[in-house]
C-alpha cells in the first residue's frame, strides 16, 4: 500500500485515466459477455473519417453511445459497442491532394499506385490518432473487432450488396443529371452538397420569334447556359402564351431554332412566365427535357470551361464566359435589363466550388423501393423521434427521394468492376 506521503498532491487526470482505462482493456471489459438478462444489445459506431483529428461533435456523440452502452451493460445485457474508422474517398482524397500541393506536386506526377501508397500512410496516421483520441475519451469499444471501411471483409461486403441490387433491379447504369465538381472531377450524392445563398444577378433577356413576330422576354441566372438551350416553357394556363406554343425561336448568338413549349413546371406568377430550357445543366430542366423529347446539349467540360463546340467561348472559365456571353448580348440588343438576384447555390462539401449540375453516364441504386419500409418503420412506432417534430423532415426527405448517385470518379475508394 502507498504511503500517504507518496501520493501527489496535484491531481494528475492524465496518469489516473491512462492507468484505469489500460486495466479495463486488459481486463477485457468491453468485449461482449452473456448478461443476466440473456439479451443483447449493440450499436455499430458511426465511423469518423479519416481526415484529421476529432472534434467536439464527435466528443458529444461517442460519449452519448458511451453512456447508452455501459448502462445495458451494467443492465446485464450482452453488449458490443463495435469500433471502426472510414476511408471517406472524397474527404481524404482532397487532404492528401491538398497536402501534395504544399509540396508542388499533382496526382498525375505520382500516378495512381504511388498515390495510394500515399492514402494508405495517411490512414495509417491520421486513423491511428482518431482511435487513441477515442480511447483517450474513455470510449468502452471492443477493440479487437474495430474495422476500417476498406478492410478486405467490408470491401467484399460492398461488392456483394453492389451485385445483390443490380441483380434485383435496385442498382441500374444510366444517363442521368448529377452533381458534378469541377474541382474534385467527380459526381457527388445529394447529400454532399452544402446550400447557401449567394449574391448573383438575374439577367434579362429576349429570344426573338423565327418569324419575326416579336420575341419572348425571359430571365436567367446562368446566360453561360443559354448555349445549351433547346427550347422556351411556358405554363399551358398561361392565357399570354396560348398563342405562341408550338412556334419556334433563334436562340441567341447561336442561331439555333428551339420551340416555345407547355409544361406544368413552369410557375405562372414568377417573373415573365417563360424560362430557358437546358436539359444538360439543370436538374429540374432535365425533367422537362425528358417529357418533352428534348435534346440534350452539354456546353461545359468536365473543368467547368465551354467546350469546342462553340469556338469563341471555347476554353473559357465558366465565369469567364459569363462575361463574354453577356456582353456579346448586351451588344446584339437580346440583354434588356440586370437586376440583383441573391440565390441558393450548391456548393461541394468538401472544397467548397460551386457544383455543376452535368448529365452523365453514373450508376444509381433505385431508392423509392427502399425508402418504403424505412417510411413503414416509423408510422407504425418502431422507430420513433424526440422530439416527435422531426419525423416530420423525415418524412419529406423518404417521400420525395431521388435515385441516388453512387459511382464517384477518384483514384481511391471501392472499385466495382462492373461492365
């Protein structure tokens, strides 16, 4: 037994917590053990990725899962708190890109083996902190079964499931309209773009009739598009354009006929009533393109620079082509007034660009299938939310999900060979 003259008088947290949580890991204390009750209990840990170092967020949430697992353990349940870190393709892929350019050199100066080499001892680093902050916060995980994402076992998973889905018809190859980031030369899902409002300008314009019977006045936040319209909407209520669907007008600087159609889209009392239709680059212009037969022009490269399709804008920055596009207007007499428009834009999550929306051959897993139960599980109570409010921004996400996008274009991640 110390002497009492021996013990500090200062209290040393981090001696006291190192001592006891190494004799509860040496005690095996956190592996699953039969419980009075002869029930079990688990919750798989939502794995941080592995892009840095935790936060407070992650203090806050591993320690609720902390507090729910040591009560049903001391409730005498059988319980496994199951550890494991992400690789997080995107995330990590841009810190290691952001990483090499501090030392002046790109992806395609390494090549792809040399940069997985260099994704894996950025795991190796960044991973093995992430657990011992974990550990540093008294997390009870049974760490002899932590998993990372892209183990052998959960890289075999995904492939397993990828083939179940396309086998049922859940999984599906397509042209469709994507997030695109021109910076990360990649799609991205729904959920990984960021919305804020951006200051911007609603450019007004007016698309001449072939006839030579007037023109249409419409406006636009993105006349760099206009390239790529194939055609004007209006709504078929709409008594000031019944006369004029079905006529055809010359598109702007490039000279191209598109027709005056009606679709339901379009909403009677914003604006003029009319609106650009350019199926390649806008989600909702996309939908109508689809019903309408519509071709589908794509204007922008994969880098957000017009394509060579149109030989003076060619090469030009997204943004530098505005400019152009919109003077050339303003000189042609089609530009007819600018006003100040603030605006939701999407935004890449992880580097911030402003995301493009970009028709592109992606696979999909078909979600209105899968959102059924998940909607079932929580009307009937099996699932419930606190507070009650929420279930119902759940309900309008499950209700109203899209096909989602699951195939990315980057160097590291899950890799299906699928043909």
């Amino acid at each position: 037994m110390a002497r009492i003259d021996s013990i500090s008088k200062a209290f040393d947290p981090n001696e006291a917590e190192t001592r006891l949580y190494t004799k509860w890991m040496t005690s095996n204390y956190f592996q699953p053990k039969a419980g009075k009750t002869g029930k079990k209990f688990s919750i798989v840990m939502p794995p941080p990725n592995i892009t840095g170092q935790l936060h407070m967020g992650h203090a806050l949430d591993n320690t609720l899962q902390d507090t729910l697992t040591r009560y049903k353990r001391m409730a005498g349940y059988e319980t496994l708190w199951l550890p494991g870190t992400d690789h997080a393709s995107i995330a990590t892929e841009a810190k290691i890109v952001e990483a090499m350019r501090k030392e002046g050199i790109t992806k395609d100066d390494l090549g792809r083996e040399k940069f997985l080499e260099r994704a894996w001892a950025w795991k190796e680093q960044y991973g093995g902190r992430i657990v011992e902050q974990l550990k540093k916060i008294g997390s009870s995980c049974d760490w002899s079964k932590e998993r990372f994402t892209m183990d052998e076992g959960c890289s075999e998973a995904v492939k397993e499931v990828f083939v179940k889905y396309y086998n049922q018809g859940l999984i599906y190859r397509g042209e469709r309209i994507i997030n695109w980031c021109p910076h990360c030369l990649t799609s991205i899902s729904n959920a990984e773009v960021d919305y804020a409002d951006q200051a911007g300008h609603f450019w007004h314009l007016r698309y001449p009739f072939e006839d030579g019977t007037g023109y249409i006045d419409l406006a636009t936040t993105r006349p760099e598009t206009l390239l790529g319209d194939t055609a004007v909407a209006v709504n078929p209520k709409d008594e000031r354009y019944k006369d004029v669907i079905g006529k055809m007008l010359i598109l702007p600087l490039v000279g191209r006929k598109i027709p005056v159609i009606a679709d339901d889209y379009v909403d009677i009392e914003f604006g003029t009533g009319a609106v650009k239709i350019t199926p390649a680059h806008d989600p909702n212009d996309f939908e109508v393109g689809q019903r309408h037969g519509l071709e589908v022009i794509t204007v922008l490269t994969e880098d957000a620079k017009i394509t060579e399709d149109y030989p003076k804008y060619a090469g030009m920055d997204r943004y530098e082509a505005r400019e152009a596009i919109v003077k050339d207007l303003e000189e042609g007499g089609f530009l007819t007034e600018i006003e100040d428009y603030s605006h939701n834009v999407g935004t890449c999550y992880r580097c911030g660009t402003t995301i493009e929306p970009r028709v592109s051959l992606q696979w999909f897993v078909k979600m209105e299938e899968l959102a059924k139960p998940a909607i079932e599980a929580v009307r009937n109570g099996s699932i419930r939310f606190v507070p009650e409010r929420f279930s119902k921004n759940y309900f309008n996400w499950m209700e109203d999900i899209r096909d989602w996008c699951n195939s990315r274009q980057l160097w590291r991640g899950h890799r299906i060979l699928a043909h």
